[in-house]
C-alpha cells in the first residue's frame, strides 16, 4: 500500500540538461520538509547522525553552486514518491568530449572491434564509473560516503583527485532507496528489497537503476552495503569477488581478471588509513574479508538479482561493498574502498576496458572460449498466444529495456524442424547482451550437488515463471525479421457476447477485477474461465487496455456469479528484516483485487469482520509470542494477544470466511491455528527452485495443469491428508527442474495443495506470489478467492 505524504510534490524530471548549467532545474529541498524521519534503526546495532534523506537535495544544491564539474539530476521517484538524485561529475574538458564518449558507449556494443582499436589509439578516454548508494535503508553509510566522495571532487584540486577525474566520469545514484532511509527499513515503500528485483524490476527505483546502467554501461560498479564483521579473524568488512557457484551466463574470466584485483586494491586503501580510525575493531584489523579469497561457499554471484550481479552482464565489474558498522568509521571505510577502486581503474582503463569490450565482442561474434560449446542456444522463439499476448508482450518489453535486441518475424518459418508464424519474436543470442538474455530466458539448472548451500534463489525461468514460451533454437535459421523498439499491444472484443475472457494470465484477471469493479456481470465455471454478459460497448474501453483479445461463447450453467471481494492480508512490518507479505500484496495488486494489510495485532483487536477473504504468506513468526527486542513490534506484544487473533480467525472461518495460507510458514501458522488437521512437512530453510507439478486442474488449480510449472521457496509439503481435498502434488519423478533443495526425493508425489474438507481453508506449499518472480502462479490466489 501507497503512504501518502502531505506537501510531497510531484517531481519535475530534468531532460537531458546542458551540461554548461550545473544545475539545471534545483532539487527542491521542499519537497521533504514535512515528513518524519526516523533517527536510526532497530535492526543496527549502533546508529550515529547520519545525513536525513530532507537533508541530501539541500546539500547538493550547495555543492552544485560552487563547482563546475557537478551535474544533479532528478531522474525519478520512488515508490512514495521521492525523489531519485543522480550526480554526474567529470572535469570541464570532458563535458565538452561528452558526445564522444556517449558514441564510445554505442560503439563498444555495436561495432566492439572498432571501440577496441579507437580506445588504442586514444589514451586520453573517460570511463564510467557507477556508485550506488544505500539501496538498503538501514545501511545510512553507503549515501554518507556518497556525499563525501561527490563533495572531494566537486571541489578539490589535489593530484589524487584530479587524476581520477583525468580518467573517469563518476556517476552517483546517491540514495538508491530514499523511501528505506526515510522510514529506518531495509524495503522500499513497497516492501520489497530492491537488492533482489533485478531480473523482474517490479520497482521504480530498480527501474531507474536499469536505465542508468543500459545508459553509461559503467566499467566499475560498486553497491554499498552494511554490515558485516569478523567473518574472519580481524577481517573487517566485505568486498566481492564472490565464492562459487559463479552463474555459467557470465564471461566470468573476463570479469575476474581485474575484479579481484581490483578488491585488493580497496582493501590496500582501507588499510593504508587504518590508523585514522577511531574503533579499535578498525584499529586491530588485519584486512578485509573477501569472498572468494577468504570461503569456498556462502556468498555466492549466481542470481542476477543483486545489482552488481546484475552491472557485471552489462560487462561491469560489480562489487558488493559491506562497511563494518553503522558508525563515522563504517563511512570512512566505504570511502576508503571506493577511492582504492577509482585508483585501480586509473591505472588499468585500457586494459580493463579492453576486456569489458571483449564480452560484447564474444557475444556478437558468437564466439565463447570459456563456455562448453553449445551451451549458448542459437537464438530463443518466442510464439505469441493470439487470444492472450499480453505475457510475451511483457516479455518483449521486458527484454528491450534491458538492452536486448528482439526482433519479429516478418514471414513464417521454421526453426529445429517446428513451424512458428509469421508475428513470432526472436532473440538472436549473436548479440552484445547474450549472457543476460540467456540467464533471463534459460531454464536454469539443478545446483544441489554443486554448493552446500545458497544465499538466495537459484532458479528464476522467466519463461517458466512468468508463463510464457521461449524455445531455444540449437541450429541456425534464417528468416526476414524487423527490429521491435516497444510492445503496445491493444485489446479488442468482437461479436456480440456473452463474452469469454480466458483465465489465461495475470492481465485477464486484472480485467475481470475491473469489469466486476465497473458493475459487469461476470460469471467464472470450474475451469476457471470468465463469461461476460453485457455489450461489447460498455466493456470495450477496459479490453483495449488489458491487450486482450476477447470473443463471444456461451456460458456454461454451471457459471458462478463473481463479488466484489474484500480481502485481508496479514501485513509483516518487517519481521528478521523482511517483510514476507510484500509479494502476495504486490500480486493482489497486480490482479486488481482490492487489498487491506492487516498487523497481527489489528487482527487480534478488530477481527476479520466485514472480510471475505484472508491471506497470510510470510513467516510463522507473526504470531509468535517469543520474539526478539528488533522484532516486537511487528507481531504480539503477550499472549493474550495470540489468543485474541486465534479466536477472531476461528470465528471468521466458522461463518464461512475463506482462509488461503501460501508458503511454509503461513502453512504452519495454519497448524498452530488449528485450521488443519494435515502435517506441514518443510525443506531446508533455503532450499528454493522451480518444481513440475500435476495440478488437479479445476476450481484452485483452474488454469494449471498435469506436469505444470510451480516455484518453492522453504518447500512444503502435506501428510496425513485424510481430511483434505488434494489439488495438486508433486510430481512422480524428478520433479525438481532447476534450483537448490537437498533431499528433495522426499517430496516426490506429495500433496503440495490441499483444501480442507469441512471449512474454506486452502493450504498452498509453493510460493504462489514470491517477490515478482512468480507472475504464472499468481492466478493460484485469484482461483482460490473465487472458488467456494
Ligand atoms: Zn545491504
């Protein structure tokens, strides 16, 4: 949900401001002075007067007068609506040779060779570097070296600095994640962690990253972080290189070969200063820990979830830099590491350049000494659903955004001996991008024998997860193609009703959501398929903006009217510093249900009356009555409370309330409420991956079918079943398609969706709504609020 914040006023966006004016359009520093911000945050241990986020616009509208080098752009907003700074600072003689380096920029992805040979024959070339700041909210450090570093060369003249200025461009995003910093958490206002949304950028503020990384391709990329400390003896902080798993999409090698110089290089500037701080765990300090030096597992670069993760497919050589602690020495030492980068790639920009060009150049030519051959497919079809185009059109988008190349067939054809129409999209993986269109179009693979563990998720299948068809093509094809720039697909209805709108996808859904919003009559049948009575007229303007393409049929009589439904979700504050419900509210959103969060707490007071429906995805602990000082006040305060809830729940079931638990811990929270009678089994704590399920197929699981996809997360399934419909199961065999989960025979065959026979209560073991990964499933909680 949206917080709005009185006197927040809209931002303006500075188009491409001349350079000459350093400051084109000021940030107004009004915009933040009536909002509370938070002094420091429960889930740091130390907390010092770090810079309010009220405070950042002011102070660089200070810096920007007195220097010439300095550009302030606001390039968007976040999700409540702040504004997003970007700094720009280079020395005078490079803003006039700004074009040039813009055209280096284009060259290297269009023409790699050619930037190659220009870049030897020109010494005096810029390079892009990119520092983000504090992208989680509590980690105030990364912004507050931000501004340290954006003032030292705004202004100073020291050899230091402008030998640096001599070589680089420094862009700042300077507080990647102001809705955090405002309100002292780790999310955006959303609740979702920015630091994981980079295959899906369901965010604006991702979405701003995105863009400024596809703009400059930055040759260094550096994410500031907290807090990490003695993860070895008298190891203090953390700067990637990571351990293995390496994700196999990466030209690793290229990468390698200076990114873990370059971590030495900080680490030798944090120690040169050591003396300056003032703690003595930064006195006693014997170095930093680096992952892949330091471990063979547990911190590992294989989801591209992570920004840095993400830059490095963009030929970046990306770092995760984790400050030891909250403090004035934390913030020295983030300084510290971001000077020993910037000297690094001052004195290796050629040849670091020169292999960041190189992957563009093995993706273009095809041509991949590191990888097996074969592993990179030929290129990937996407066959576009006529009814329905609405997930391949995101797709498309998608993939454009990302600086991937897609173009259309323009005649049928046909490629590893299967037909495609004329209309079909193609990604040619002879392109600079190959290895992020790869990892975002692959199938992944099963990692479990590979690592002991994972960080996060190891599997993400856009295809497989956002439900749509991608075949990769082993050998080569031809066919007339045309390049696609944007998707603007419009929907249509023809003949004169009753309509059928397919449960086909999260668009559908959102449709049907705004015709019953509307007052449409609209009926669903048990397999999950919508029927619209009315005129083509009074639905026509929703239709075009769904992209569906809508035709008449006949209503079955079996046909169920659907309600305007009213549904709760229970809201976690930010329980262990995540906030477990963030995905479920985003998917409800997306399929346009009206949505209340509730706390634990509310619902123990005020019950569930006047609620249809209520959701509860996230941890077991949110009914816990033994939880941590930093937990408290997210969930109960005393038992009482626990009592109150599970009261107000039981008589809310008994009068026909509809109860859905998706996950493990919702599962057993179910069990602790006494919802269900089944056992709740679960999988390692971070086991995770995509799963073949058989989904029964009707009323839940309408839509779904025998071997379909499905995602876990903390898997779960259900035993002593007795008094439960079964919906769907594991497969029988080898159902785990791709990801992390050790001793995942145990779940062969085992139900993983049951409802219970006596009461609404529907039990989901698989993540149906995690983060915006899982768009294909969503349709699991919109099936579920309409079945009775
Ligand atoms: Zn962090």
């Amino acid at each position: 949900m949206k917080k709005t914040i009185s006197g927040l006023l809209a931002v303006s966006l500075l188009a491409s401001a001349p350079w000459s004016s350093a400051l084109a359009q000021a940030p107004n520093p009004n915009y933040v002075t009536p909002i509370e911000e938070k002094d420091g945050s429960k889930f740091n241990t130390e907390n010092y007067d770090f810079a309010k986020f009220s405070e950042i616009g002011v102070k660089l509208q200070e810096i920007a007068k007195s220097s010439k080098r300095i550009k302030v752009e606001v390039t968007g907003e976040s999700a409540d609506g702040f504004p997003l700074y970007v700094v720009t600072i280079a020395d005078t003689k490079s803003q006039s040779k700004f074009g040039e380096n813009k055209a280096l920029r284009e060259q290297m992805i269009k023409n790699p060779e050619k930037a190659q040979e220009w870049i030897k024959k020109n010494k005096d070339f810029k390079v892009p570097i990119m520092i983000n700041g504090s992208i989680h909210g509590t980690e105030f450090i990364g912004s507050d070296a931000v501004l340290q570093l954006i003032e030292r060369f705004a202004k100073d003249n020291d050899n230091e600095t402008k030998k640096i200025l001599d070589n680089n461009i420094l862009i700042f995003n300077v507080v990647a994640n102001p809705d955090g910093r405002v309100d002292a958490t780790r999310f955006n206002g959303e609740g979702i962690d920015l630091n994981r949304d980079f295959i899906t950028q369901s965010q604006p503020e991702t979405r701003q990253m995105v863009d400024l990384i596809t703009e400059w391709n930055p040759m260094v990329f550096l994410d500031t972080h907290g807090y990490v400390k003695n993860y070895a003896p008298n190891k203090q902080g953390l700067i990637e290189p990571c351990t293995p798993p390496h994700n196999p999409n990466y030209e690793y090698d290229l990468y390698n070969k200076w990114a873990y110089g370059q971590a030495e290089a900080m680490e030798s500037s944090i120690m040169k200063n050591k003396a300056q701080f003032k703690g003595d765990l930064y006195k006693n300090m014997t170095g930093t820990y680096v992952p892949q030096r330091d471990d063979e597992a547990g911190w590992d670069d294989y989801p591209p979830i992570f920004t840095p993760m993400y830059a490095m497919y963009h030929g970046a050589y990306g770092h995760t830099l984790e400050a030891p602690t909250n403090d004035e020495d934390g913030v020295k030492w983030m300084y510290d590491a971001i000077m020993g980068a910037l000297n690094y790639s001052t004195t290796n920009k050629q040849e670091m350049l020169n292999d960041q060009i190189e992957i563009f150049k093995r993706g273009i030519n095809f041509d991949h000494p590191y990888h097996e051959e074969g592993f990179f497919p030929e290129a990937y079809v996407l066959p576009v659903d006529e009814k329905d185009p609405t997930v391949t059109e995101k797709a498309v988008n998608h993939l454009i955004n990302n600086d991937i190349d897609v173009v259309l067939a323009t005649k049928d054809f046909t490629a590893d001996g299967v037909k495609y129409a004329k209309g079909s999209y193609i990604v040619n993986l002879n392109q600079a991008k190959a290895g992020l269109a790869n990892t975002m179009l692959w199938d992944g693979e099963d990692i479990t024998d590979d690592t002991p563990s994972m960080y996060d998720i190891s599997a993400w299948s856009l295809p497989e997860l956002w439900g749509f068809k991608a075949n990769p093509v082993k050998t080569k094809f031809s066919v007339s193609t045309a390049k696609v720039k944007e998707v603007d697909g419009q929907g249509s209805v023809t003949g004169k009703g009753p309509f059928v709108i397919p449960n086909s996808s999260v668009q559908a859904v959102e449709l049907v959501n705004t015709l019953i919003q509307q007052g449409v009559n609209v009926r669903r049948d048990n397999k999950g398929n919508f029927y619209v009575s009315g005129s083509a007229k009074a639905i026509s303007s929703a239709v075009k903006a769904s992209g569906l393409q809508i035709e008449s049929g006949v209503t079955p009589v079996d046909a169920k009217k659907l309600t305007k439904l009213k549904v709760a979700l229970l809201e976690d504050g930010g329980m262990n510093k995540q906030q477990t419900h963030a995905g479920m509210n985003l998917a409800l959103e997306r399929l346009g249900f009206e949505v209340t969060e509730l706390t634990p707490v509310e619902v123990a007071k005020s019950g569930l009356k006047g609620y249809d429906a209520f959701i509860y995805n996230g941890t077991e602990n949110l009914i816990s009555t033994k939880l941590s000082a930093a937990n408290l006040e997210f969930g109960f305060q005393n038992a009482d409370q626990f009592t109150a809830f599970k009261k107000n729940v039981d008589s809310f079931v008994k009068d026909g309330g509809k109860f859905i638990a998706a996950g493990a811990g919702a599962s057993r929270a179910a069990k602790t409420l006494g919802l269900t009678n089944a056992t709740v089994q679960i999988g390692d704590p971070n086991s995770n991956g995509i799963v073949n399920v058989d989904y029964d197929g009707t009323g839940v699981t309408a839509g779904y079918g025998q071997d379909d996809i499905g995602f876990v997360y903390r898997p779960t399934w259900y035993g002593g079943v007795e008094e439960n419909e079964i919906l769907a199961t594991y497969d029988e065999s080898d159902f785990f398609l791709a990801g992390h989960w050790k001793g995942n025979e145990k779940a062969t065959s085992q139900p993983v969706i049951i409802r219970e026979n006596d009461a609404d209560v529907t039990l989901i073991g698989l993540e149906p709504a995690f983060r915006d990964h899982t768009d294909y499933l969503f349709r699991l909680i919109s099936n579920a609020l309409y079945t009775n």
